[in-house]
C-alpha cells in the first residue's frame, strides 16, 4: 500500500469542503483496502466516514430509507424489512461471507468495484483502471463479462447482489453533495454503462457521500425470489443473477419486476419481460416465455455463450421460486 | 550465476560511494534529494492508537497501513491469528470486533478505537478451553490446523448468530472460512455440538 494520511470525520461540512481529488472515503474498508493492497486506489489521505452518516433503518409512510452505513448483515436482520422488503435479505445473503456482510456497509456496496480479472492486474491494460491503456477482456478471458449494453472499451460487469434486489424495487439513492445539499438519483440511473469512459462507475457527483437509499412501499413482498448462480454454491461472485417479484391478485400477475446481475455494467432490469407478464397468469408456459424474451437481446462474447441460457434458466427459476417462497 | 554476483557486488560499491559522496554534500543538496525521495518513496505516516485486545488495553503507535491483522502478527506477537489470503478470500484471519466476526486483514487498525477485539487467544479461560476449542479437539475439527483459528472463531459467532438449525445452514454460514484440508465434516461436527 502507498502510504497515506488518516483521519476521522468529525463533521459533514468539514468533511465535504475538505475533500480533494487524492482522498478517498472509507466505511467498512472490505472493497477499498483491497483495493489500495493491490495498487489499484492509491489515495493519499484515508477519511473514516463511519460516525459521520446514520446506520439506522427507518420506516416512514412511502417506504424506507437505509442509512448508508447500515451493514450490510443488518439489512437481512430488520424485521421490517423481512416482512415488507424480504428481497433484499435474500440478495444480501446470496453475496459475500458473513463476515465481510458484517463489515460491508449499504453505500459501499452500492460503490464496490467490478472484479474483472484484469481490473485486477494492474501488469495488464484496462481502460477502467487507466483510462486509454485498452480492455484485456474484450478480444481476452471474458467467461465472467457482460452479456449486454458493454462497448468496445469495457465489458466488466457490477458484482452487486444487494443492488440487484434495489434495482428491481424501484429504490433511490440520495446523496449529499459537496455543498451539503441532498439530492434523490434513481437507481436505474445511479449506475452507468461503460460507453467511452468505463473509469466512471456511477453518477455519483464529485465529492459527494451517499446518504441513503429510499425504497418505496411495494406489494412484492409476498412473491419475491433472489436466484444466484455462481462457481461454486456460496462465497462467490454471480456469474448470473436474479431478483424477481411479482405483485399477484389471486394467479394474476398485477406487475413483475426482473433484473439481473452479472450480465452488464450495471444492475440490468428486463422491462420488456416484465411488461409482457402484466395481467398474465403466473404459470410456467408465461415465465418461459418471459425469460426467452429477456435472453433474446444478449450478445455474449467469446467466452461467455452459455450466460444465455443460463440467464434463461435463472429467470424461470426464479419466477417459479415467487411462489413457492 | 557469479556474473550476477559479480554485479550486485560493483551496484553495491556504487551506490555506496553515490550515498558518501551525498553526505559531503551541502545542505540544499541533501534536502533537494530528500524532496526527490519524498516523491518516489512517499513518507509513512504514523498514528499513535489505544486499543483493546483480549481485554487488555495497548497504546501504541503504528503505520496508518496497518491492518489489524498485521497489528495482532507484526507489533503484538499474537500470532494466533493467520494470514492465509490477506484480501478478503479464506476467512483465515476472522477476529471478533464488539462481538462480531470480522475479517481483520481488510480492518485499518487505525479504526479500531473505542472497540473491542477478541481473538483466538482470547476464547480460553486460563488453561479451560472454550468449548468450540474442545470441540474441534474431539470432532477431528481440522488436520493442519492453518485455517483453525479463523474456523473457530467464526463458528463461535455462527452459534451465537443462531444459524445452526441444519447442516445447510451451518455450510451456508461458516463459507467464509476455507479449509484447505478439507476438515470440512469435522467442522460442522464441532459446531452441532456447542449449538445442541
Ligand atoms: C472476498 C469477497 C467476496 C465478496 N463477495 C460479494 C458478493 O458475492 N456479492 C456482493 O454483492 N458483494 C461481495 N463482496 C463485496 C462487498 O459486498 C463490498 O466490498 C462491500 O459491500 C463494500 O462496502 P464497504 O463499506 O466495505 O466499502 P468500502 O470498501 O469502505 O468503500 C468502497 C468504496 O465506496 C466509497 N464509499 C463507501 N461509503 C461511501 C459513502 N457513504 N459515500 C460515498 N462513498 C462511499 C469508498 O470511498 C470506496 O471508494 C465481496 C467482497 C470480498 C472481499
Ligand atoms: S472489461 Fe473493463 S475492467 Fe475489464 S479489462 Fe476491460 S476495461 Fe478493464
Ligand atoms: S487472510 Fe483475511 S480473509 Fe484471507
Ligand atoms: S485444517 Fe488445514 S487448512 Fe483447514
């Protein structure tokens, strides 16, 4: 690690106005120490922003809001969240290791970065870890990239689970700004696609902190399901996932969400399956068709063919999944 | 073999000499070239750090870099605490910080104030083992015994987390902790044991 300055905030003006380019934020550290290990952040002052921002889950009349430094194991414990918000436990608990849920709180997870294996190497040319160097992935090993909405210059994808399950339930993320004014971004619209600047996660503005993420009332709580397929059954990354709920009036689909992860640059929500099961039966015939529908717009790489009928799969599981749990 | 002797014997002779020639330097030289080193090999920064391990209170000082894990191996020789990945990935190096499980490699030290730490060496009461220790001794609870601490420590907080209802369960909850030996049976053995 390069060396650097530590400090602890100790207030949200001060800490706003005195953020410069080289200072990074740190929560539960799980992402950014990593991160710094391998020489790939190399801040120059560390801020603890643990003691600055709420870590309470609060309920009010349009939904929730969770305090970015909520951890993430304190999610799948709220009970009101277990009984009005159940998919994002389920996505929480498909991710990591209890410890690191533990550790992880809700913004930095929102902000964690991909796990593109060349990311990683910092001997290999990445345009998301150096901006014009090349992508690695794209003509190399890309059994783990997107499937969709990728561009020449990136293919990574979002490794989130949570942020699947937020994506599919409509949430908002609110921010502060370096002016200390706070301001609503829709998740749909937090993350972004790689396009010509893959260095740029999210829409996040400069110097900003999350503050926390508001999830709307919504009727999926009864017929919610979180489906992860991965290399082994616990304690790794998606190679496909997803978060699917239906609101049902008696077998009637009323609405349906699905998103997935793992398969683009940011949570990816299939709005035109979704659409297509509004007022259908909820029975296999229309899930198999719903799923074919998301799959038909993949355009896997090299490597990574099989992500469409697992994508598939996964969606159909996970539909049948919403009602049986 | 002996060229490369031969020539890491003259860079030695010479940045020697370059190192001598350096002190016989005047002073805005010298400080010139220590701004120039400044710049290729930043200064650490130290941070001076109370805290609380095992229920004993250290003051101490140490590199902001420092993880938790380094601080327990490097500065104060509880080397119980293993280091098996040092990025988040086997689970080796689990601690317990105000009574939950925690990864201590990717933990700054610099953020442990005002918190408590339990670590392997804490569990025992004097010479009686804590009963996951004992456990694990009569559940054949690990082979090599690398990853052990790490497993004990997480399977004390999996019992005290409650996810011991089914064998599923206990795998489900103890998956941040790898086990090269594959100990894997006798972990979860130990573990219906202290839940039952
Ligand atoms: C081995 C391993 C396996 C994992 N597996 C999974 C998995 O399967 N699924 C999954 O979803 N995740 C997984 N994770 C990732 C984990 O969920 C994230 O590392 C974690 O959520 C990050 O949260 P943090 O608080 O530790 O962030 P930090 O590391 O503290 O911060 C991450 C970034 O966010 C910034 N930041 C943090 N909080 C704020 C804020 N409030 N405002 C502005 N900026 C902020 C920091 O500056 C930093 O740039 C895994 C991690 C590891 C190490
Ligand atoms: S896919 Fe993105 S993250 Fe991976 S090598 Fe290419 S540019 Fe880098
Ligand atoms: S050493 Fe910390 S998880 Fe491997
Ligand atoms: S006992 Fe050898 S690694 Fe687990």
């Amino acid at each position: 690690m390069k060396p650097f300055a530590f400090t602890k905030a100790e207030s949200l003006p001060k800490t706003l106005s005195a953020k410069k380019e080289t200072t990074q934020f740190i929560a539960g550290g799980t992402n950014l120490l990593d991160l710094m290990k391998k020489h790939i952040s190399q801040p120059d002052e560390l801020v603890d922003i643990t003691s600055m921002l709420s870590d309470k889950i609060e309920a009010h009349k349009k939904g929730i809001r969770i305090g970015a430094m909520v951890r993430n194991s304190t999610v799948t414990l709220d009970a009101n969240i277990l009984t009005n918000y159940p998919l994002l436990a389920k996505a929480i608990l498909a991710g990591a290791s209890p410890q690191i849920r533990n550790m992880a709180s809700a913004g930095g997870n929102l902000l964690q970065r991909t796990r593109c294996p060349y990311f990683y190497d910092i001997t290999t040319p990445c345009n998301k870890r150096q901006p014009g160097s090349g992508c690695s992935a794209v003509e190399g090993e890309n059994r783990m990239s997107a499937i969709i909405g990728y561009s020449e210059q990136c293919v990574a994808v979002h490794p989130s689970d949570f942020c699947i399950a937020l994506a599919a339930l409509d949430a908002a993320v609110v921010v502060t700004q370096s002016n200390q004014k706070n301001s609503t971004i829709p998740f749909s619209d937090f993350h972004r696609l790689p396009g010509s600047t893959p260095q740029q996660d999210t829409n996040l503005p400069a110097n900003a902190l999350i503050h926390s993420i508001e999830i709307p009332v919504n009727d999926f709580h009864k017929n919610c399901a979180y489906v992860k397929v991965r290399d082994r059954d616990s304690y790794a990354f998606a190679l496909v996932s997803v978060a699917a709920a239906l609101d049902l009036k008696g077998n009637t689909i009323q609405e349906a969400r699905l998103a997935s992860g793992g398969v683009a640059h940011k949570p990816w929500r299939w709005y035109e399956a979704e659409q297509y099961l509004k007022g259908k039966e909820a029975n296999a015939v229309h899930f198999k068709e719903a799923a074919a529908m998301a799959a038909k717009d993949v355009k896997p790489l090299a490597h990574n063919g099989f992500k469409k009928l697992m994508l598939q799969g996964a969606i159909e599981t996970a539909l049948q999944n919403c009602l049986t749990t | 073999m002996k060229t490369e002797h031969l020539y890491s014997r003259r860079f030695f002779l010479k940045t020697a000499a370059a190192f001598t020639a350096l002190a016989a330097l005047p002073s805005t030289v010298k400080a010139f070239y220590q701004e120039v080193k400044n710049f290729i090999v930043p200064a650490k920064q130290t941070l001076p750090l109370v805290v609380t391990i095992n229920k004993k209170e250290y003051q101490l000082s140490a590199d902001t870099r420092t993880t938790l894990l380094d601080l327990l191996r490097e500065n104060l020789q509880l080397t119980g605490t293993k280091k098996g990945c040092d990025h988040g990935q086997c689970g080796a190096c689990t601690v317990h910080v105000d009574g939950e499980r925690v990864l201590s490699c990717l933990t700054l030290a610099a953020m442990l104030p005002g918190k408590k730490v339990t670590t392997i060496e804490g569990l025992a009461v004097g010479d009686k083992l804590h009963p996951m220790q004992q456990a694990f001794i009569e559940c054949d609870g690990f082979q090599c015994g690398y990853c052990t601490p790490g497993q004990i420590m997480s399977a004390v907080a999996c019992v005290k987390e409650g996810h011991t209802r089914s064998v599923a369960e206990i795998k489900e909850f103890m998956s941040g902790n790898l086990c090269r030996c594959g100990a894997y049976n006798g972990i979860v053995e130990s573990i219906q044991k202290v839940a039952r």
